[in-house]
C-alpha cells in the first residue's frame, strides 16, 4: 500500500473553461483532503491553459498539475489517459475523483484499469471512514467511503477498496457543493511535460460539431416533474403547463422519459440531473432510491401521489394524496387566477 494521502481531481476544461463538475469536486477534494491532512492535487490537461492554475487554487487546490501540450487541445481518451496513467504510477495518490461526464465516464476506467485500481461509478456522496475486514481480522483507517444507489436504486451501497490504490470514484455533476473561490489562497503550480506513445495518437479529430442544451435542470429554481403516473402525452401536457404557470422547467423521471412523453435531457435523478431548485413539484413519482439521489436536496418538494405509501412523500415537504389529473388542473388554475 502506498504511503501518499494526497487527494486528485481530474480536471474537465473545455475551450479554456472549467467544467462545474470539476469545480463542485474540489470543495469535496477539499474535505476530503483536510480530513487526511494531505494535499489536495489538480490535474488538469489542455492546450494554453495557463490561465486556469489560479482559479483552480482559489477553488481549494493545493497544488496543479499542468499538463499544456497542442495535442491536448481536444479530448482524445490515450493522450489524456497516458498523462494521468504516468503520473499516478509515479506519484501514487491516495484518492482520484472525477466527473462522472462523458468524458469522465471515458478517462476514468481507462486510467483505473492501467494502474489496477477500484473504481465505483455515480457515487452520491463520499466520506472518509474506517473498515474492519472480519475475513482478515484487520482494521483499515481512514478509506474512501464511496457512495451510491446499488442494485436498481433499492438500496443505499457504501463502497470501500482498502487494498488497490488509488480510490477511484466518479460523482455526477450537481450531486456536490460547488465552495466559495478563496481569492487569497496560495498553491503551487507544476508544469507537466506529457510523454506520449506512438500508439496514443492512433486516433484523430477529423471535425467536431458541438451542441449546446436547451435544458437547464441544474441552475433551475422551479422544477415540476412527471413520473409513471403519467399516463398519456395530454397527462404530461398538464406538467409543462403547471411548469410554465410557475416560470419552471420540465423534469421527468425515467419512467416518463421511457415512455416517451418528453426528452432524455429533462430526467432528473441518478441516470439524469442532479438538481436543487428551491422548489420541486413530483407529480406522478413514486420516488425510487435512483431518482430522489438527484433531487432529495430540493428546498421544497410537494409531492403528488394516489398512493400514499410512496417513497417520495418519505422526503416530500407537502403530501398531495390525489389523481394528478385532478390536482393538476387546480393548481394551475388557481396560480393563472392570483397572476391577474
């Protein structure tokens, strides 16, 4: 087992600008790495990103880890790879988060296959703690508790890899608390000169083509979201227009995303967005383990429900036991009657 506590999070940039995932990892790498009393690292890969170093420190780093090079310019999955591959093994850190993006969810099995180490995808939260191995009759100190809905969203997995190091983990953007920059803070900045293989260039960016999301479930502050008690597209038609009568987004669960009645961009839950409007409105969800991890931190919920035994009234601030059909309407109505 190595001997380095430090804590890594890999950096997201594109086009010279900081992915909020990355930012919302260094105040949890930040916890994380006053609780072990180590270091906490920034590696962060591009081309003319020079400019990045100093926010990254004010945002909780300790130290950065520049890796410029023109052949970083794009995310291509060896040359990024190969940069963090050759720097864990030498360095060896304890703890490497990263963004569980598409391109995180790309780096970051290829990087923990390389150095044979665990990984544990779309954690919800992470801790440090200790573990007592009864096979082994040992006690490990101060591990990675990485945190996630397990085996459908039934159940709640705490995940400890005590041997393989580093502790690997992915968090989706949202699930974290993005701190406060630091302006005052200090850290070191360490230029990285990447060595690549000729086999890391086996692929080539031909053209690009980028799209920008009409969706913004992250930043919204009113959310009213549809589940499988949605039954038709007029039922769903009744979400987007309580939405719209509120100044709110869509959202959906995946039920209703699978069903048809509206877009992938508008799930919210562990396999969607991680939100935290001041207001949620659940119509029609039942309130699985996998979609209240991307929506239980909401300031208020009300919950809408003709079963009231579900799971969402669990964490629902206002309990409507009721067809939506009926409720819907109601509310709808009375909202456009108090804006005249």
């Amino acid at each position: 087992m190595n001997s380095s506590r430090d804590v890594w999070v890999f950096i997201e940039q594109e086009g010279g600008k900081i992915a909020d995932v990355s930012l919302e990892l260094l105040g949890k790498g930040r916890h994380l790495a006053d609780r072990l009393n180590s270091e906490l690292v920034a590696l962060v890969c591009g081309y003319r990103i020079d400019h990045l170093a100093e926010p990254l420190i004010h945002y909780g780093a300790d130290r950065v880890l520049l890796a410029d090079h023109p052949e970083l310019e794009l995310y291509r999955t060896l040359p990024y790879a190969r940069v963090a591959i050759n720097l864990v093994q030498e360095r060896q850190p304890y703890i490497f988060l990263v963004g569980a993006t598409p391109i995180g969810r790309d780096f970051a099995p290829r990087v923990a296959s390389a150095v044979r180490a665990g990984l544990t995808a779309d954690c919800t939260d992470l801790q440090i703690g200790d573990y007592e191995s009864k096979k082994e009759g040992k006690v490990y100190h101060d591990l990675l508790y990485q945190i996630r809905p397990a085996f459908g969203g039934n159940l709640i997995a705490t995940i400890v890899n005590p041997n393989m190091h580093p502790q690997m983990a992915t968090v989706r953007e949202g699930v974290m608390r993005k701190a406060e920059p630091d302006p005052t803070r200090q850290g070191l900045v360490e230029q990285i000169e990447p060595a690549f293989e000729p086999e890391d260039f086996a692929l080539q960016v031909v053209s690009r083509e980028t799209r920008e999301s009409t969706v913004n479930l992250k930043d919204a502050a009113t959310i009213v979201a549809g589940g499988g008690g949605v039954k038709t597209p007029d039922d769903f038609n009744l979400i987007k227009d309580l939405a719209h009568a509120l100044g709110g987004e869509v959202g959906a669960s995946r039920a209703a995303v699978d069903a048809g009645f509206i877009s992938r961009e508008h799930q919210v839950g562990q396999t969607g967005t991680t939100v935290r409007p001041r207001l949620y409105v659940a119509a029609g969800i039942s309130g699985a383990v996998q979609h209240r991890a991307g929506m239980d931190k909401s300031h208020k919920i009300i919950a809408i429900n003709t079963d009231p035994h579900a799971p969402i009234f669990d964490i629902a601030h206002y309990k409507i036991v009721g067809d939506l059909r009926k409720v819907l309407p109601m509310m709808i109505d009375a909202l456009r009657a108090k804006a005249k």
